[in-house]
C-alpha cells in the first residue's frame, strides 16, 4: 500500500512537471509564412583591389577605400644580447594600405601587411628573435611558395578613426595570394 501512494505520486509528479514544461516552450506561430523581404536579399558589394605581382597576393578592398595609397616601410627582428642590448638580426618589407582620408593631421587605420620568407616566419615562430614588445607575434593572413603575409600584433592599438572598419574588412578574409613575380 506504501508503495501504490508513492508510485501514484511519483507519476502525479512527474505529469505535472511535463504541463509545466511544455507550457513553458515557446511556440512557433505558423498563421503567417515567413517570407524574405527585398530588403534580406545580400546585394553585390563592390570593391576593390590592391594587387602586388612581386610578392605574390591581393588585397579585396570597400569601394570606399577607391584612391588609396601605399607604404612601404620594414619591420625588424631583435634578439637580446648581454652587452649590446637589443640587437637587430632580421628585417622584411611592410606594406601599408593606406585610406584615401587619411592624412598626417587626421590619420586613419591602414592595413599593414608585414611580408617573410618562409625562412624567416619559421625562425620568428621557433622564437629565434621577436618583433616588437607585444606578448604575442604577428598573425598569418596568407602564405605562396615564397612569402608569409602577417598583420602585426597590436596593429591597431592607437584606435585610430576607422580601426573598427579596418576589423571588418580582415574579418571578411580578403587577402588571395598566388605565385611571386620574383621569388625570395
């Protein structure tokens, strides 16, 4: 007899709990269609391309950033030595993707691209020498045969005007890359 009440409200129970829990789950109302509207329909964006032949890639730029212009400048590798302090043991190109606004007095975010042998990204990878003071390396954004493309790390600390338009267009992936003109 024990045991028939507690089955009984064990099972009393657990109905219970199953009406409160259905009760509780939404439900998908299907008296009207969802139907895309012209407004959901991705339309084409146009861009534009920065298109290097020498080390081997394109950039896919916003059609906002129509008359960019280009940077060169280098990044160093250092290690540290007892006597001599910082030492520089390595140096590659950088090319900076520069904003048609951008100007000395208003800089805006560029997008630097640092360029490596595949000899020298696995040196700086095994740690062989560091660039910069940042806790962590630059970031591959593609590699050919020849060369490695990083973005520095802490690129855009300075929060210039446009860092946030800079992230979206990285976040799109819009680096291709294909053989060097010249090789390494």
């Amino acid at each position: 007899m024990h045991n028939t009440r507690y089955f009984t409200f064990l099972l009393l129970t657990l109905l219970s709990l199953q009406g409160l829990i259905v009760g509780c789950t939404p439900s998908m109302d299907t008296s009207t269609p969802a139907v895309p509207t012209p407004d959901s329909t991705p339309q084409p964006v146009e861009t534009i391309d920065y298109h290097n032949d020498e080390y081997g890639f394109s950039f896919s730029l916003p059609a906002s950033w129509k008359g960019y212009s280009i940077g060169i400048d280098k990044w160093e590798g250092h290690t540290s030595d007892s006597l001599k302090g910082d030492v520089v043991v390595e140096q590659g190109p950088m090319i900076s993707i520069v904003h048609p606004s951008s100007t000395p007095q208003q800089p805006r975010q560029d997008i630097p691209i640092m360029v490596f042998t595949i000899q020298q990204w696995d040196h700086l990878q095994r740690g062989d020498w560091l660039i910069g003071a940042a806790p962590i390396g630059p970031l591959e954004l593609g590699r050919n045969s020849g060369y490695v493309f990083a973005l520095p790390a802490r690129y855009n600390y300075a929060f210039l005007e446009g860092w946030e338009e800079v992230e979206q267009i990285l976040s799109d992936h819009p680096m291709r890359t294909f053989e060097p003109s010249v090789p390494p």
